[in-house]
C-alpha cells in the first residue's frame, strides 16, 4: 500500500498541470471574463461540468463542458498572442471522473498506468484519443487556441481534449485559421486587454460510434478594453461543414445563438460590452 502511495505521488510529480472542475466561474476563475461576468445560462447543456483550466500552478482558461455530448460549450481567455512552438503532447481531465480523482490534468498513459483507472472509466466522463483517430474531412479543433497564448505552458494548457470539438478539416485550416491569425490581430490593434469566448453549438452528428458530437456552428466572441472608458466588440460563426467565416456584430451573434439553441436570450459578455 505504502509502496502504491508513493508511486502516485511521484505520477502526481511527472505532471505539474492543473485542471480543477469546480462549481461556477464566478467563484473559481472569473478573470477570464470581462467584468467577471461569464456568458449567462443560455448555453448551458443538461449536464455541464465548469473547468477552470489550470497548468503549473495557474490558470489559464475556462471551459464549460457537455458531459453528454463530450464536447465543449465554450472556451474563455484572454488573447495574448506570442511566438511559440505548437505542443504535441495531448491532455485528459481526471476530475470530469469525480473530484476524488487527482486535479491533474494528465496524460492518458499517465492517468491508466500510474493511478489505476481504467480506459473505460475514463472514456465515461469525456472524449479520449481513440475518438479523434481516423477521422475522415474534420480535425481535432482548438476552441481556444494554443497560438493565443505567449509562452510554453499556456499553450501546452489547451491541449487537452476538454478544449477541442470536430471541425471540419478545410474550415480549420481555411477560413477559421485565417480568422485566429489575421483578422484577430487587426480587430484587436489599440486594445489593452481582449476577453474572448469561443464556442461550438451542437450538432445532429456523432462521431467515435456516437460517442463525441459533431457541432454544426463554430463561433467566436471577443470584447476589447481599448482604455477605462472605451470599448470595442466584434464575433464570428461559421458553419461546421463550410470553409466560410462570417463577422458579425456581438448584438448578431448572440441573437444567432439565440435562435440556433432555441433557449432564453443568449449574453456571452458583460452588458457594457457594445452589441452593435
């Protein structure tokens, strides 16, 4: 036994990521959200799980997370782009499992050979890697980013499937692409800080046997602190099997999301964020 706890101990060693599932933004991470006002209930699914995404002792990112679906809502950082190198190393979350398992955000080998869970266990709460593999026109698709992000452990941190859905292969390294490397970097010239939440509205299609959702939109979101008393926002969708992004006002897409939920008044930011 004494031996057992030792070698988790050391496991626990072999990856200082944190990732802690906690029970609102609000009270856990809310300095990913302008004004710490997170998008409101509109979005959330019948089984949510709020991630406060954490790696080396610091938070990073939110997401909010469908259990059911396997997929992210949204994710929500602050765009902070740096040059980098794009991790390789891809991350699961143990306390999606329950939060007696360690807040580490580990690897799947990590995670099944160093604290006695199962494959299966693990496939029960969340997408694994087997879901992502042979897939056929879609890629694994960062909701937010690795390239947002300025050095080596930020973006290792959005390498974790909680962060990424099925999007259409052209579409990621077509027009979406685009959008995150150029269009982000002019929209967000004169900005001191830059709120974004990006999401994915759920689809009718599964992929991995059923298992993971295909969204049928991508969207992003972002508002810009330009100085104490100006503010600027913009918003993109696209459909998921369409190389094409549209730029929308926040007002539009929020009002698009609205309709594509079918639930209350979608608000992604705080109200002092311009709609038009």
């Amino acid at each position: 036994m004494l031996l057992l706890l030792l070698l988790q101990v050391s496991a626990s060693c072999l990856w200082l990521g944190r990732s802690e599932v906690v029970t609102s933004f609000e009270s856990s991470c809310p300095q990913f959200f302008f004004r710490k006002t997170p998008p409101n209930e509109a979005l959330e699914p019948e089984s949510p799980a709020w991630i406060c995404q954490r790696y080396k002792n610091q938070y990073y990112f939110a997401t909010l997370y469908d259990r059911n679906r396997r997929i992210p809502v949204y994710s929500a950082y602050l765009y902070q782009p740096g040059p980098g190198t794009r991790p390789k190393t891809w991350l699961v979350e143990p306390q999606l499992m329950g939060p007696t398992n360690p807040k580490t955000m580990q690897t799947e080998w990590n995670l099944l050979h160093n604290f006695n869970i199962s494959l299966e266990k693990l496939s029960e709460s969340q997408a694994i890697l087997q879901d992502y593999k042979n897939l056929t026109g879609l890629n694994r698709g960062h909701l937010n980013p690795s390239g947002h992000h300025s050095d080596s452990s930020s973006r290792t941190a959005t390498f974790t499937l909680t962060n990424i859905v099925p999007q259409d292969e052209k579409l990621n390294s077509g027009a979406w692409k685009n959008y995150e490397q150029q269009t982000m970097m002019r929209k967000t010239e004169g900005c001191n800080t830059t709120y974004v939440v990006v999401g994915a509205v759920p689809g009718n299609n599964y992929i991995a046997k059923g298992r993971v959702n295909k969204p049928s939109h991508i969207w992003s979101s972002a508002c810009c602190e330009v100085d104490t008393n100006h503010r600027k926002a913009w918003a993109v969708i696209a459909e998921n099997d369409r190389n094409k992004v549209q730029l929308l006002t926040l007002g539009k897409l929020e009002n698009m999301l609205t309709q594509l939920y079918g639930t209350e008044q979608v608000s992604l930011f705080d109200s002092s964020c311009p709609r038009q």
